[in-house]
C-alpha cells in the first residue's frame, strides 16, 4: 500500500467472483470510478483501470474525463490503461441508431464495443474477472449493462464478468462525497454526440441554456 489515504472511507470488504484475487475494472469517467476503485483498493484487491470510450464527444471532452481518471489513478498508484480513442469504429457500430433513446438500441452497441474490448485486454493480460463503473450510475440501466459485460465475457473461456451492485452498501452516496472530496470534473451528459444533441433538445424545451463543456467541477457546496 502506498500513502493513498482511506481515511472515513467505510464499506465492507468485497471479494471477487471464483476466489479470484485481481481484475480489470474499465471506467467511464473519474465521477463513477472513485467510490468503486477506492472500495477495491481497500479490499486489497490487485486491479487495473481500463479507459475505452471511443463514444465520448468532443476529443477535447474526452480528454478531460480520461485525465481526471489517470489523477485518482496515480494517486492510488493502480496502473491506468489508456486505449484506443477508435472513434471511427463507434460511429461505424452505432450507424443506424443515430434517433434511439438514452437506454435504447444504440447504448446496448455502445456497451457491447467497450465491454469487448476490455474482455479481450483481460484475456490477454491474463485476468480471469473485470467488470465496468458504468453501472454505479443512477441514469443507466444496469440490467442493460450486466447483460452486455456478461455477453462479452463469454467470448473468452473462464472469464466472468462482475455484476456486483456497486449503489447498494452507500455505494452512491460516497460516489458523490469522492467526487466532492476529489473536485473531480462533473460532465453534464452521458458522453456521446447524440447524448449531447438530446440533452441539448431538453434543456432548451425547458428555457435552460445549452450545455457549456469543461467548466463545471464537484465541490463541497454542490449538490
């Protein structure tokens, strides 16, 4: 352990499907990442964070999120594996669902690119367990999103996707007091440039102004 400070952090130990003792653990943003990698650090369970989300609109927006997870990562001193931002091949497996819903047909593609590519890394590097930060989000559906992780882990033998419930224990409560604690950057959509379109499409319906990037951080007074 190095000095990463656990201090007021309570959650029981978690353990790892089949007695396994490391895993990978993709993550879409710092936000949804910290209660959960902060809880696998305390249980002293060997990981590393994987960052694979060629949906994220504009680079400049990715960036941002990827950089704000490598910050916590190297905090911790978890290695951090920073993937290709293959946008071209998103667009290419979405093509088609450009006007489906948040939670529809095009987030269970979107899933099913990131979760597949992360299965493959895991395969590779020889982890038998990963499992995604997704899921901790309210806004998401997690059936949706276990179903797509389990999907991809059946393409490789003996590997298990984790579908540990990462809101229920206080799990979303101390998601938002990391982010506070952490000042982390507090993105305003999911990630994709339709999600953008979409909460742009709501926002001005309801007199609010369009989304402004880069700007907004979590802090002691927020929320």
């Amino acid at each position: 352990m190095n000095k990463f400070s656990l201090e007021h952090f309570n959650r029981p130990e978690l353990a790892l499907p089949s007695g396994e003792k490391r895993m990978v653990l993709h993550s879409c943003c710092a936000p949804c990442a910290g209660e959960i990698m902060t809880a696998l650090y305390a249980s002293e369970i060997e990981f590393v964070v994987f960052f694979y989300n060629p949906n994220i609109h504009p680079k400049t927006e990715y960036d941002q999120r990827k950089d704000e997870n490598i910050r916590y990562a190297r905090q911790m001193g978890v290695s951090f594996i920073d993937a290709d931002y293959d946008v071209a091949n998103w667009f290419q497996r979405v093509a088609g669902l450009e006007e489906e819903p948040e939670r529809g047909k095009r987030c269970t593609v979107c899933f099913d690119l990131r979760f597949e590519r992360t299965a493959l890394y895991a395969y590779e590097q020889g982890f038998r367990v990963f499992a995604s930060t997704l899921g901790i989000s309210r806004w998401k559906d997690m059936e949706q999103i276990n179903t797509a992780g389990v999907r991809a882990a059946g393409r490789y033998p003996d590997m298990t996707y984790w579908t540990f419930n990462w809101r229920k224990q206080g799990g979303s409560h101390r998601m938002i007091e990391i982010a506070k604690q952490e000042k982390f950057y507090q993105q305003e959509y999911c990630g994709c440039v339709y999600s953008v379109r979409d909460t742009n499409r709501w926002r001005i319906s309801q007199g609010r102004p369009p989304i402004q990037r880069g700007i907004r951080f979590y802090s002691q007074d927020l929320l």
